[in-house]
C-alpha cells in the first residue's frame, strides 16, 4: 500500500467539519492528552476555537485531502504563544506532529514571539521527543500536576525551519 504525501496548511474555517471528523477518529486517550480532561467529542463550536484561536491561527495536515492533525497556536503574552496538536491515532508515528511543532515555531518566530508554550500531563513522554525531534530547545517543570514546556524561539531556529508562508 502506497502513502500518500502529507501537506500542511493554515487552517481556515472551512475546516471545521474536517477538524470534528478528525477529532472523531482519535482514541478517547489522545483526547485526553489533547484536551487534558476527558473529551468524548468535539462539537463544531470547539472546532471553530480550535481553528480560529483568538489573536491565534491553526495549521493543519492532511494527507488526500482528509485532515489527519492540527495544531493550534494562540497567544498567552505580547512574546510567547501556546501550542495544542493531535494527530489522529492512524497517522501517529509519521513525524506529522514533530513537522507541525517546527512549522509553527518557524511561523511563531516569524511573528515576532519569543518562545513557546506547551502544558501537557507529567507523564506524556511523547511531548517532549517530539519537541527534540523538532529540534528545538527547551525547558520544563512541573507545577500543580502540570508540566510546562517553554522553548525559546532563537533567530537560528527560525532560519533552519522556514516554516508555512504568510498567508495571502
């Protein structure tokens, strides 16, 4: 069986219904790590957020033209923003949600922020070999049950990792 390539692209509101089909395909454990709570389904209003954060954008990857992964960025200060992904449980292992963290870092640091943030549950060792596939430095502890991931966006970084162009 041939695999199709995967592209990435800003996620735009036309996504939604791809987005909570997406979401319909993820194992109730990757919602969890996604949303850190138990999240039995997406509704279009949560998608809509997923893909329109506030002051945020969203990028999103597909492979023949079905969204497999999505990751969503907004800001939490005038010089850092957060990142959420989920790559539906099919297509984990691809190197899909390491491509998404590089590309938004690249963009991020495009946009003028400083570092990024990620807060997931102690235990989800996959979070912190993606940011290292990704390249990308980082720092971590842990507070109230909640690791945080601060990784700096250095003008090298953004060099190296271009990134998905502005859109138009």
């Amino acid at each position: 069986m041939t695999t199709s390539l995967v592209r990435t692209r800003y996620g735009t509101l036309d996504d939604v219904r791809a987005t909570v089909a997406l979401h319909e395909r993820c194992s109730a454990d990757a919602l969890t790590r996604r949303f850190h709570a138990p999240v039995t389904r997406v509704p279009e209003r949560l998608a809509t957020q997923l893909l329109a954060p506030a002051r945020g954008w969203s990028v999103v990857a597909e492979q023949n033209g079905v969204v497999v992964a999505l990751a969503s960025v907004g800001p939490v200060s005038p010089h850092e923003v957060e990142i959420g992904v989920v790559v539906e449980d099919a297509q984990q292992g691809r190197g899909i949600g390491t491509r998404l963290l590089r590309e938004v870092a690249a963009d991020a640091g495009r946009r003028g922020y400083r570092s990024l943030l990620c807060l997931t549950q102690p235990d989800n060792d996959t979070v912190l070999r993606t940011i290292e596939r990704a390249g990308l430095a980082f720092d971590e502890h842990v507070t109230d049950g909640v690791l945080t991931v601060v990784m700096p966006l250095s003008a090298h970084a953004r060099r190296e990792h271009p990134g998905l162009p502005r859109p138009a």
